[in-house]
C-alpha cells in the first residue's frame, strides 16, 4: 500500500466485544422488572420442582414483628438468610425457605390502644375479642406491607405461605406445646418479683427490657438493732439502696460472713437530720468510712463485730408506727449476694421487690418460721405502680392517698420522696444523695420498669422431669451440641441459661395466646386430655379468640368437672413462648421442611431472646434444641460508628438505598462486611461498594461481550497454553473457597476474593494478555479458542458463585448470556474438575509475574514521561540474573505476557539506571523502544508486517486471520 492510498477499515475484522448488557447497571429500575418476572414465572415453585428429592436445608426464619417498615437490620437478617438458602439451592440441596411473622404481643396491643387514646375510647370497654380482631387486623396489614419490602430486598421464599403466629393453627400449637409442659409437672403458679411495666401494666421477660441511664435518690437507713448481743444493744444497722420506695415492703437485711464489720460511735455530725454524737452504727469495715464521708460525720471505731453476732441481730423497722404498722421483727441474714465494694455492707431486703431478695428470703423460709418470724411477702405496690395497703402510711388510707413509684406515662412519682420524709421524720436516715446509673426500661414503651412480687405462671428451670434431666441441664446439653458461628456465642448463651431464674410466662393482657389451662384456688392445675383436645380443637376452627368467647369455660370443663373449683386463667403468654414454639408449627408440622432446623440466624441480642425462649421450649418438650446451628450478627451503626437515631438523622433505610442504588449494592455491602460483628453504613460506605460494584458489572459485561463470539469449542486440557491452564488452576482453587466459604457462612471471604480475583486476575493480567489473541487471532487459533473455552468456563462460575448474593445482577447477565434460560437460580454451582489444580504450574507462574511486575513498573514510568504512549510501543531488554526465575520464562513468549510488541531476556545483572523494584531484587529492566513498523489490525510493531503481499499493512498473524476471514483488502 502506498502512503497515498487510503487506510483499509479493520474494525469489521476483529472480534470485538459484542453485547446488549449496559455498563450501566440502572438498578433502581431493572430490579423491580426482575422482581416481577420471578413473580411471573412462579420461580419459587420452580425451585422446589427442581430440589425435589434432594436433601433438605433448612433456615428457620426467625419472625420479625409485624408492626412497621423494615429497617436496616431487618435487611442485614433477610440479606444474609437468602445468602444462606440460595448458596445451599445452588450446591444440590433442597433449601426452603418459609418466611414468618410475630404477631401477638404488647407492641400491637399497643398501638390499637393508641388509636383508642386519640378517639378517646377505653379498652377496658371494648370486648376483648373485638379488640383482639383489630390487633389481628393491624398486625395482616403489616405483613403484607413487609412481604413487598423484602422481595424488593431479592429475598426469595414462600411468601404465599408464611407462618404467623397467630394463624389459627399456629395458636393451637403453642397452646397445645404450653399443655405439655404442664402435664409433665413444670408449670406451676408462683409468687416472685417480676419486671413490672407499670405503662403497660404486665410483666416483662428479661428480652423485653433494654438499659439506660438514669439519676436516682440513693439513701443509708438506719434500723434500730431490737435484739441480740449486749455490746450491740442500742446500736444501728446501716444501709444502702437506690430504691428508696422498697423501704416499706423491707422484711430483712442481708451481710456476708466473709467480710469483717465494726461499731462505730459518732464523734462529729454537720447535718441537720441524719446521726448525732454518739450514736453507734454497725458498718463493713472497708465502707465505713466512705459512709461517714456521706454524711458528714467522723467516727471512732468501738469494737469489731463477729458474723455469728451479726446472725442473732434482730432489727426493728425503721417505720414502725407509722400507719400503725410494720411491728414485724427484721431479722439479719447470711447471703452470698452482699459486696463490700459500694454501700454499707449491709443489703436492704425487700423479698417482693428483687429476684436475689426474694431468693435470701425464700432460702430462710423455714428457718425465720422457727424463729417466730412470719414468711410471708407483701404486694406493697400495685399493677398502676401505685402503694397498697401492705405499705401503711403510704397507701390508699394515707394522707393525700397512695403514694406512686412510676406514673401512667412513666415518669417518677412521689414515692421516694414520701419514704425519705418519712424516715427523716423518725430519724432514721443516715444519709441521702443521687447516683447515675444504668437501669432497666421497657423496650417498647421506653420508660423505666419496677421490681414487684406478683402471682404469675413459671416454667421450672430445676425440676426433675423424671428422667434425671431438668430444663436447665437440657438446655446446657443442647448447647453443648450445638455449632455457634462465630463461637462466642455458645458461652454467651452458656452463661445466661447457667444463670437465669425461673421462665414466667404470664402476661396481664388481651393480645396473644391464652395460658389455655384451669387451676384451682392453690394453683393445682387440672390435667385432663380430653379437656385439653377440646380446647385445641376450638382454637384449630376458631382461634385463640374460643378462649375469650362466652361460654368458654362451660364449653371446656363439660360436665365432669367442678365448674367452681377450676377458674379459666385469662392471662397470655409470654410471645417469647409464641415464637420459641414456631418449630413446632412449621418445621414439624410442614412437609417441605424438617426438624430440627439446620440453622437459627438473628442479632446477637437474640441470645436472650428468640434462640433462648425456642431453647428452653424445645427443650421442655421435645428434650433437644430444635437447631444444630446459631448464627449471629452484630448491628448497623453509622459511618462513625454511633448508634443509628432519627432524632441525630444518621439513619439509613433500605428503602433510601434500594431507590438510590439498587438492592444489590445493599446486599453487596452486606457480603464485604464482618458481619458478626457490629457494622457502619453511611453514603461514603455505600459509594465505595458502588464503585467495587462497577468494576465487577465492566468484567462480566467484558466476558459477555467477548462470548458473543463463543461457538462452544472444546479444547483439551492438556493441549491448552499454560496462561490458560493456569485460569482453570485458579477456577479450582476458588471453587473450594467458595464451597468452604459457603459452608462457614463466611461471606465477606467469598465476596473479598471473587472481586480481587475479577480485577486483579481476570481484567488486570488475563484478560490484559489475551485482547490481543482474542481479538485479532484467526478462528483456527488453538490459543484463541482455548481463551475463549476458560472465559467461558470462568463466567459461568463468577456468575453463579455470585448469584445467591447478588442476585438481581447475575440473573441479569446470565440470560444475557443465555436468553432461553429460566433463571440462573435454578442452575447448580459448575462442577470443577479435580485435574484442573496444578501446583506447581501456579508456582511456575508465580514466578513469571513476579519479572512481569518489574517490566509493567517500568513501562509505566515509560508511559508517564511520555516516551511511550502503550506499552506496545516498546520493547525492553530484561536482566534475569535469578536462574529460577529465567528458568520459569523458557520457552514462554514473554512479550505478549507483557503486552509488548518484542523483549529481549538477558541473564546478567542490569546496568546501573536499570529500573528496579526491591521486592524483586534481582529483576532490572531497561526499557526500549520496539523496532518494526505498526500493524494496522493489530497495532503491535513488528519486523514482519508487510510479509504477506495480499495485506501489507499488517503482521503475519494478522494476514493469516485476514485469509480465514475471507477478507480482500
């Protein structure tokens, strides 16, 4: 060709990248297309069809509440529990997943109150089962707003047949699972302190209160020593408490024989209400001093004080009189409980108002009854937080009438400051003040709860079922035999189960399941099964709305039971009972699930909440756990690491992000974060898992454009170039990642290496070699068919190892790649054959990029100074002065390695000025340019461009692939 001629148009020769798959993703428009298509297409029936016969996998969902808009933890759970259930899909199982609801319990009762509030209607007016058909109502609407939001979220399941708990045969199977327990004897009636939350006028289970701080009054008290020895007579106890208006249900005061007390005399005082000159006080000795400095008065020791003094004290009431009551006696007792790091070293002892209290006083039950002293523990509160009759002076007959610890709206009453004025009245204070500190607050309501003595329903932790286990030592076991991801979990739960007092089940409210039983006067429940399949029979038809319907009573008992006798309990359970029992209504009672489950996933504060309550009911039941594995998550924090709040407007909603961005960024985020533990979500983290998102999206839309050229040519493993072979390798070693990866729940590795190796291996180096052969090779090419069979190879793993966590995206490009296909979720992870690993041929390589690294450093700065403008404009000379190293480059054509049009390797040391880098010392290069004239198909600069006289403005290769093309120049 002359220089004159025109230049011949190659562009239509080349095999250029072809596709219709956009570099932009638009995923805010096209997932809810995809949403709609697996609607259409009824993909979940499709995933069952298809796993039919296969092993089960089962996930147990966890129900979330079912009373407003997902959140971002509510993502975070639904995202990784689809991970988890695809990821078993794709591997030969046959995982289903039945989403569920939690339906019953205070938050919806709360909110239908709230509209009584506004209408100004009272509950208490409306018949219950009118009422309980609005929560009904309230909690239908919910799910069906949340089923939308999380298959927006890509979240793939039986959404036309999820569990709920208060589905009519939901109730009955919890009622039913309550009646077991009773019948083998660990239910029983019982009076102890509960968390009371007098704004919503029930008891609390430990998983229903969260803590903050709060400012309390804090008083010593002094009780006048009444009895014991001679050297004490006349003398007080000292002690301390944060509760001020426990003083009136007091019945003793707890020490600890492992601490040494003393008398103390007052020498000084500068207060106008508390001790006087030589008053004498009986303190620990290590707090006496502290205490002196309380209230403002200097001591002189007297004599130290033995344990054995200490147990034959007996005090009087501080307020005695008052009301004209608390005459009782106050006996001093021996508990393990008693610190000597803050008070006084004794402890105030209210049995009715604090578990370890209760406990002291129950264990000397017997004891105090020989002694004379009466047992019994009084109500001194009610349910409205207001005082009873058990605490004279302060309730319902005092002045101004009952005194309140915490009003209807959950702020602070009177109570403290009648008690503390009470005591200064008898001169029984010793000294007062405030303390910050952390105390329990209903989570729902958010305002402080009281301790309080209530008759209420237990479950047993320590009695014997009859076998020699008990529901604590069951627990401990299935623990024990339970897989913890991450493992921290197991001593976690270990320590709350090893600790936690008896279950109470018993709420004082309308929305729920019944305690479906009949007891008498003394709490003797009536075990009568065909009482029992009456009820359950009513409640399978009718729902838990028979127990509260008219009639109801006689319907039940029948005729062969004392209808006076058995009273119907009106209470509801605990809804940590309801969804501790979601086992039994889904996963034993559906056929396309199993029991147990093979995993429980939920935040890490479901130790105490739903993985502890289906412990213990699994395990009072069916004497195992009904899971063989934990997993937890941490929870979603702001880009600083601070707790997510409306009132700070650091919120992030998966609504905001999937309208923004596209669920699969969320879901993206999800799979690169440790997820066990606590985690930040803001724009700046958002942005940077868009941006990882694009180079992946560029490299499978890359594979997509260049397979469109793909016939489906075979090419023998061992005929393959060694580039190629060396791609299988690492196909094979990411297969086993991935599957180990899968199998650990380990996400963040899957996610973190398939990215790496996407722009690191594939875009970086392999796809960088092999443009050129790709491109402009001829279609007999060994290397270029060989190329293609690995890309091939390589999307169909990329793409499917990647679907369960980014689903939209993979099933977007896999009927791009194949448009008669259903659905990539109905494919299976490729098989990776056992042959493609090659280690030493990847140590070979290893090698080989290690010299490549120091020539594509140099050619950059090359690039950089403008001396070149692509590497194919050079042709360096590479000193290889390690002969491992040059071995590794025999017989490989290290140019087209390089991307270069020609290089020289040369053994020696390179020159000074050689481009080095240190961590390959012994590697220099020194650039060149190449010689040659530029092919115009190519662009690489060779000496035989021209050779071929039909085309003589391209190389050799070039003309050859022009010839097989048919192409006339």
């Amino acid at each position: 060709m002359t220089e004159t001629a025109e230049k011949i148009d190659y562009s239509s020769t080349l095999y250029l990248p072809q596709t219709e798959f956009p570099m932009r993703a638009g995923l805010p428009q096209k997932e809810p297309e995809i949403v709609a298509r697996w609607q259409k297409m009824e993909l979940y029936k499709k995933l069952r069809a298809s796993a039919a016969g296969r092993e089960k996998f089962v996930l147990h969902d966890g129900p979330p509440y079912a009373n407003g808009n997902i959140h971002i933890g509510h993502a975070l759970n639904k995202i990784l529990k689809d991970v988890i259930n695809r990821s078993f899909q794709m591997r030969g199982f046959d995982a289903n997943y039945v989403p569920g609801w939690d339906c019953h319990g205070l938050p919806i009762e709360w909110k239908i109150e709230e509209k009584y509030r506004e209408k100004g209607r009272n509950k208490d007016e409306v018949p219950v089962n009118e009422f309980r058909k609005e929560c009904r109502d309230f909690a239908s609407g919910w799910i069906q707003v949340q089923t939308e939001e999380f298959k927006r979220l890509g979240i793939e399941g039986d959404f036309a047949n999820p569990y709920t708990t208060m589905n009519f045969h939901a109730e009955a199977r919890i009622a039913g699972e309550l009646m077991k327990i009773a019948k083998a004897g660990q239910l029983y009636r019982g009076s102890k302190p509960v968390m009371w939350s007098v704004v919503e006028r029930t008891a609390l289970a430990e998983a229903e209160v969260e803590y903050a701080d709060v400012e309390s009054d804090m008083i010593w008290v002094k009780f006048p020593i009444a009895e014991g020895p001679d050297a004490l007579a006349g003398a007080f106890v000292v002690i301390w408490t944060t509760t001020p208006w426990t003083i009136p249900g007091n019945r003793a005061i707890a020490y600890s024989s492992r601490y040494a007390y003393g008398l103390y005399e007052v020498a000084t005082a500068e207060n106008d209400y508390g001790p006087q000159p030589g008053e004498k006080l009986v303190f620990a000795k290590r707090l006496a001093e502290e205490s002196a400095a309380k209230a403002k008065v200097t001591f002189n020791f007297v004599r130290d004080i033995e344990a054995g003094e200490l147990a034959a004290v007996i005090c009087a009431h501080p307020l005695h009189g008052l009301g004209g009551g608390y005459a009782f006696k106050v006996p001093l007792l021996d508990g393990e409980h008693v610190t000597d790091d803050a008070g006084t070293g004794f402890v105030h002892t209210a049995p009715g108002h604090g578990r370890e209290d209760f406990e002291a006083w129950m264990d000397s039950a017997r004891a105090l009854e020989a002694r004379g002293i009466s047992s019994a523990i009084p109500f001194t509160v009610d349910d409205a937080g207001y005082f009873t009759a058990d605490a004279p002076g302060f309730g319902p007959d005092a002045e101004g009438g009952a005194g309140r610890v915490i009003d209807d709206k959950g702020k602070k009453g009177d109570a403290n400051d009648r008690v503390i004025k009470a005591l200064i009245a008898r001169h029984a204070l010793f000294a007062r003040g405030r303390l910050k500190h952390s105390y329990p607050h209903s989570w729902r309501s958010k305002k402080p709860v009281i301790f309080r003595n209530t008759p209420q329903w237990f479950v047993y932790m320590d009695k014997d079922f009859g076998d020699g286990t008990t529901l604590r030592s069951r627990a401990l076991s299935a623990i024990d035999e339970t897989r913890f991801v991450p493992g921290a979990g197991q001593n976690r739960l270990r320590a709350m189960i090893e600790q936690r007092p008896d279950w109470v089940l018993s709420r004082q409210r309308a929305w729920g399941v019944p305690i479906a039983i009949f007891a008498d006067d003394d709490g003797k429940i009536l075990v009568d099964d065909e009482v029992n399949a009456r009820i359950l029979d009513a409640f399978e038809k009718e729902g838990a709305d028979a127990w509260f319907a008219e009639g109801a009573k006689e319907r039940f008992l029948g005729d062969a039971h004392d209808h006076g006798r058995w009273h119907q309990i009106m209470d509801i359970l605990d809804v940590w009972f309801d969804s501790g029992s979601t086992h039994t209504f889904t996963l034993e009672d559906r056929a396309d699930l199993k029991w147990p489950a093979d995993v429980y996933l939920e935040g890490s504060d479901q130790h105490r909440g739903w993985f502890h309550s289906s412990l213990l009911e699994s395990c009072a039941t069916h004497g195992r756990a009904p899971y063989k594995a934990v997993i937890t998550h941490g929870f979603t924090m702001d880009e600083k690491g601070e707790k997510m709040s409306k009132s700070k407007g650091n919120t992030v909603t998966p609504q905001e992000v999937m309208k923004d961005a596209g669920a699969d960024i969320l879901r993206l985020w999800v799979m690169t974060t440790d997820y066990w533990e606590d985690q930040r979500l803001g724009k700046t983290i958002i942005q940077t898992n868009i941006d990882a998102y694009r180079k992946l999206r560029n490299t499978i839309r890359w594979m997509l454009g260049t397979l469109a050229h793909d016939k489906g040519e075979m090419v023998a493993l061992a005929d393959m170039p060694e580039l190629e072979q060396l791609m299988l390798h690492r196909l094979a070693e990411l297969d086993r990642l991935v599957r180990e990866s899968y199998d650990a729940f380990d996400f963040k590795r899957i996610a973190r290496s398939l990215i790496d190796f996407s722009n690191v291996e594939l875009s970086a180096f392999y796809f960088d070699i092999r443009k050129d052969a790709l491109y402009c090779d001829a279609p007999s090419s060994l290397r270029r068919r060989a190329a293609l069979q690995v890309i091939r190879t390589q999307f169909d793993c990329l793409v499917t190892w990647l679907a369960p966590m980014l689903p939209f995206t993979m099933e977007e490009a896999w009927l791009s790649r194949n448009p008669d296909a259903a659905s990539v979720h109905l494919e299976q992870f490729p098989a990776v054959p056992a042959e493609w690993r090659n280690d030493a041929l990847a140590e070979k390589w290893r090698k080989i990029r290690e010299v490549r690294k120091v020539v594509t450093g140099a050619l950059e700065i090359e690039r950089k100074d403008k001396r070149i403008g692509s590497s194919l404009e050079a042709a360096p000379v590479v000193h290889v002065a390690d002969p491992e190293l040059r071995r590794a480059l025999d017989g490989q054509d290290f140019a087209e390695i390089c991307i270069t049009s020609a290089i020289r390797i040369d053994g020696s040391e390179g020159p000074d000025g050689a481009f080095t880098l240190s961590e390959v010392p012994t590697v220099s290069v020194v650039p060149q340019l190449a010689e040659g004239r530029k092919c115009a198909r190519s662009w690489r600069i060779t000496s035989d461009v021209g050779s071929d006289p039909l085309y003589p403005d391209v190389s050799a290769r070039d003309a050859q692939a022009l010839r097989e093309l048919g192409f006339k120049a």
